[in-house]
C-alpha cells in the first residue's frame, strides 16, 4: 500500500534525484534511477519515467541525456550554475559579519543547490587575508528585524555594545535601551551599518548592527524622514562616510597623484568630478563628512593625496597631523 500511495510522489522524486546526483556533466542510467527510486519506496517502469520526463520538461526542468557508459539522464542546468555558487560560498567565508557557525550552515544550504559532485567543490575553504568574524550569532535575525521595522514604518529598539581592553562586551548607555527610527541598512568595509534617526539629537546616526543586541519593532511610526532625505541628496550616500563616522559635510576637493584614478574611481564612483593638470595629477572634487577616519585614509596614501580646499579642512587636516607627531616627540 505504501509503494501505492508513494507513486504520487515520484515526479518530485525524480527531480530530487537529479539535482543530487546528475549535472551538465554526471548522469545516471536507466536501471540506477529505477534503483534510486526502489530506494524511497516507488516503484515504476521505464515508460512511466520517459512520461515524467515529459511533463517536467513541460514545467520547465532541463532534462537532458548523452551516451557514456550507458544511455545517461542528466539534469543539465540550473538556477545557480557552479561558478555563482562557488561566488556565494566565497561572500559567505569572507564576510566579517557572519559568525563561523553560520557560515558553516550557509555553506551546506548553499552547496545543496547542486549536484553531490559540485558540492565537493564547494566544501572549500578560502583563506582572506586578515579575516575577522563576528561573533555576534543574531547578527541575520537583527537585519531581519530591521528590515521588517522599515517595511512596516516602525521604529525599533535595541541594545548597543563595546569592547573593553580586556576584550568584554558593555552594554553603552548603561544598557539603557536605544530608541531610534531606522531608514536605510549600509553595507560599507564589510560591515552592516544601520541609518536611524535619532529624536534625542535630532540626527541621522549609524550603528554597527554586528554590535546590536536585542532588536524590537515597537510598532510606533517611525519619525526623521526629511532630515533622513536632507542627507540622502544623491545616490552616493555611503561614499560621503568613511567608516559611518559623522562629520560635517564639505565638498573637499583633493589633488592626486595619476596612479590613484582606480582608487579614487573604485571609493566615489565613475561620475565624481575630475580635472586633469599638466603635472602628473588630477584633481576631484567630492562631497564628504569630514572626519577623522577620512583623513586617515588621506594619511594612508602619503604625498599622493593632498586636500587643497577647503581651507577649513585643510587647517583641521594639519592639526590631526601635528597631534599624532606630537605623541613621537
């Protein structure tokens, strides 16, 4: 009676058993589908798969065949072929802020999208230079619920947390919960921030959401939109913050040395204003939050970068130079 009830299951059995074991280039014989099928329980003839080819060629599944060894089926293509899921697998064991153990998981769901045989090609592991991961296991649940806050035009709150020397977590705030408006996830240096408005100050503040704890709809609409618009202008939003540190806004013009154009281009985009000089650099103009973090990165690249305008931050630029030569002395 089971084998009976099991027949209405065959097509979709059929189809598990060739995404498992069959790709563009593996296939199995007639006789191995029959004994696969045994397996679970159905059994069938040879006709009666020849027809359940057919209808799920019908709904759409590439089901092919080829002679090696024996008339073989093979399913010969798929959502996701090798190279992208061997693209996802290498997001996911690079990325900072997944943890170790769901990295372990999303790398079995993902090599599950194909055959047993491209999943051995899967089970790589990618070495990345300097690689930190999160240890925050939440950190997917936390996004989860910042994008339900935002589609449901809900404030949240949550707890946010810090390091010590000594390498503990401590609550900021004195754990008091933080009640914020959220408008937009950033994704910037391989970290998740959050874009929330914040009624205290009246800002549009960024938190590192790998440092979120607790994260709750409240179901109170959510306030800040307009000064949230005042600072989305343009869609290069992430590229006026260096690290999501605050600042004031400047339009900073900077002159650079000709080797820097793939730098400049890959940190502000292909559209960012440049004039070219006689003397072996280029000068950009851009809008920034001005930071610390921003020069820094100016700091990184020596005598190829020099900030000309304005002359405020150029002023601010040579006093955060003079404070750090200041502790050598």
């Amino acid at each position: 009676m089971a084998k009976k009830n099991n027949q209405k299951l065959k097509a979709l059995c059929l189809v598990d058993i060739l995404k498992k074991y069959t790709d563009e280039d593996h296939g199995l014989t007639m006789p191995e589908i029959l004994e696969k099928l045994e397996a679970r329980g159905i059994s069938a003839e040879r006709k009666s798969i020849y027809e359940d080819f057919d209808l799920l060629r019908t709904y759409g599944f590439d089901i092919g065949s080829f002679h090696r060894n024996g008339y073989r089926y093979n399913l010969q293509s798929r959502d996701f072929d090798i190279a992208e899921l061997k693209m996802l697998v290498d997001a996911v064991q690079s990325s900072k802020f997944i943890t170790p153990n769901k990295t372990r998981l999303l790398v079995e769901k993902i090599s599950h999208l194909a055959s047993d045989y491209q999943a051995k090609e899967l089970q790589r592991n990618i070495k990345v230079a300097n690689q930190i991961k999160s240890e925050n296991e939440r950190i997917l649940y936390t996004v989860d619920t910042i994008h339900a806050a935002i589609n449901s035009d809900s404030a949240i709150t949550f707890n946010y947390f810090e390091w010590t020397p000594r390498g503990k977590k401590v609550a900021k705030h004195n754990g008091e919960l933080y009640y914020t408006s959220p408008w937009a996830l950033i994704w910037d240096d391989e970290y998740y921030y959050l874009a929330a408005y914040e009624e205290k100050s009246g800002l549009i503040k960024h938190f590192r959401v790998d440092k979120m704890q607790n994260a709750s709809i409240t179901g109170k609409k959510r306030n800040g939109y307009k000064v949230f618009r005042e600072n989305l202008k343009s869609e290069d939003y992430s590229r006026k913050f260096f690290g999501m540190y605050h600042g004031e806004e400047e339009y900073v013009t900077l002159r650079c040395d000709d080797s820097l154009a793939g730098v400049i281009y890959d940190r502000f985009g292909k559209g960012v204003a440049v004039t070219l000089t006689d003397e072996g650099f280029f000068d950009v103009s851009v809008s920034i939050k001005v930071s610390n973090i921003f020069f820094g990165w100016v700091t990184n690249f020596g005598n190829k970068i020099k900030i000309t305008a304005p002359q405020n931050v150029v002023d601010n630029y040579r006093k955060h130079i003079e404070s750090i030569t200041e502790i050598y002395k």
